[in-house]
C-alpha cells in the first residue's frame, strides 16, 4: 500500500466516524419508534453501529449515509423481529411501512430541535438539569429518583413535568427567534 491510498484510506474512516457519530441521535430515534422499548432499542443501536462498520466498505461516498444507517437498521430490526419477536405482540410489515412513511419535514425539525434543546437543557438549574438527566439519559424509575431524593413519587412527577413544560417553551421560543436559544 502506498503512502498515498494509506492516507486515503485514512481520510475516509474518519469521514465515517464522523458520519456514524452525527447518525446517532436520529438512528436511536428510528430505532426507538420502531421497538417502544428502550433496552431493546439500545442493543439494536449497537447492533446495527456494529453491522455499519462491518460493511463500511459497501457505502458509496456521495450518497446518503442517514438512508444507509437506516436501510441497514430496517434490516436489523427485521431480522430481531423474527428470532426474538415469536411469543410478543409484533406489528405487521404493513404497520411498520406506515410508521416509516413519516414525512422528511418531520425529520428536518427534530433535527433542528435537538441543538436547541441541547441548549435549553444547559440553561436549567444544576439540580433540574441532574433530574432529568438521571430520569430520561440514565432511565431511572420515577420511584428510585423519589426514594434517593427523600421525595413522593408525585412530587417527583409534577417537578419533571414542569421542568419538561420549560424545557418545551425555551425550545419552541427557540424555533420562533430563528433557531437562537
């Protein structure tokens, strides 16, 4: 190999690191409305990051990477469906072709809302910030966060609706003001 096709070669995995690493909020996401179960769609995330970097060779610069990624994760989720899912209440293809027909406006806005989002998350109070990051990153059970807070499970409920209720408004003045948090 040439010094030349090496830093070729080089060049175009960190493309694909890049591109993998950019994917991921929205390949979750896919994933996420296909499956309704966040462990499983975790396993399938990594599954399907795994399977991308087995076949890296066979994506075409130039084309469509998010429509690889989710090609490929269709596929996955295909192929668990049928050796995982006998015994569980499985939708049909014709419901999972509807849920993909979702419209390319829906995509383009959650993906101007999750910076802004970002962005509003940071500006919360440490203490609102660590709930829900210990809730909805971490998956924590309402009760578990009463519990270690020395709270009601209520209490704790109502605090992560009013925080969920801020975080919503500062997103939607966000996308009102052009996109400035």
């Amino acid at each position: 190999m040439t010094q030349n096709e090496f830093q070729n070669q080089l060049e175009a995995s960190g493309q694909f690191a890049a591109e993998m690493t950019a994917i991921q909020p929205r390949l979750y996401g896919f994933i996420l409305k296909r499956l309704a179960d966040r462990e499983q769609t975790l396993e399938m995330l990594q599954r399907t990051n795994l399977v991308l970097c087995q076949k890296a060779g066979e994506f075409r610069p130039g084309s469509s990477f998010t429509a690889w990624a989710f090609h490929v994760a269709k596929f996955q989720i295909m192929a668990w469906r049928k050796a995982e899912g006998a015994g569980r209440l499985v939708f049909s293809d014709r419901v999972y072709d509807l849920i993909d027909s979702q419209s390319e406006e829906e995509v383009e806005a959650v993906d101007r809302r999750i910076p802004l989002l970002k962005q509003c998350i940071k500006r919360l109070k440490d203490q609102d910030r660590s709930l829900i990051q210990q809730r909805y990153r971490d998956g924590q059970p309402i009760a578990s966060l009463a519990e270690h807070l020395g709270k009601s499970a209520d209490a704790i409920g109502m605090k992560l609706l009013r925080i969920r209720k801020q975080l919503a408004k500062c997103v939607q003045d966000a996308l009102n003001l052009g996109g400035m948090a």
